[in-house]
C-alpha cells in the first residue's frame, strides 16, 4: 500500500537520510537511509513487498529482515500519526 504524509508534515533529505517536521506538535524525526530508502518506494506508489525488495537489492540483507523492518517502520509511522 502507497504510504502518504499528512498535510501537517514537512520532509526535507539530508545527506545522512530524511528529517520529518510534525507541524503539529513540533516535532522532529529522523530516518535513516535504510527508512529513507523505504520511504521513497512506498511515496512513489510501491507496496511493502516493493520496498523489501529494494532492501535486500540496496543493502543485501535477508529477506525476512527486510519485510520486518519495512512492516516495522509504516507501524512507527502510521501510530505517530505522520502518516496515513
């Protein structure tokens, strides 16, 4: 599933991974680039299954790892309220 960031957050990439900006309650995140990677898979349209597999393409990890880590970080994202 597509993941999408609500009106009230701001992302901007870094040279280490993406800062998200929750207007709403003034808070900063910080992904990495392994979340940054899943990130941009699931804003351009790409379900989990996509984004574990640029995982294990990108960082040659263990295809269980990936699905974990992926499932991991839209749970996080999706609880805190900065994405839908």
């Amino acid at each position: 599933m597509a993941l999408r960031f609500g009106a009230d957050v701001s992302t901007a990439e870094t040279g280490y991974g993406t800062v998200l900006l929750d207007q709403r309650r003034g808070q900063y995140f910080e992904l990495n680039p392994t979340g940054t990677l899943i990130v941009r898979v699931l804003m351009a349209g790409g379900d989990e299954a996509a984004a574990a597999d640029a995982l294990v393409e990108e960082y040659d990890i263990d295809r269980a790892r990936a699905e974990e880590d992926v499932a991991a970080l839209v749970a996080e994202l999706r609880t805190s309220g900065l994405a839908a």
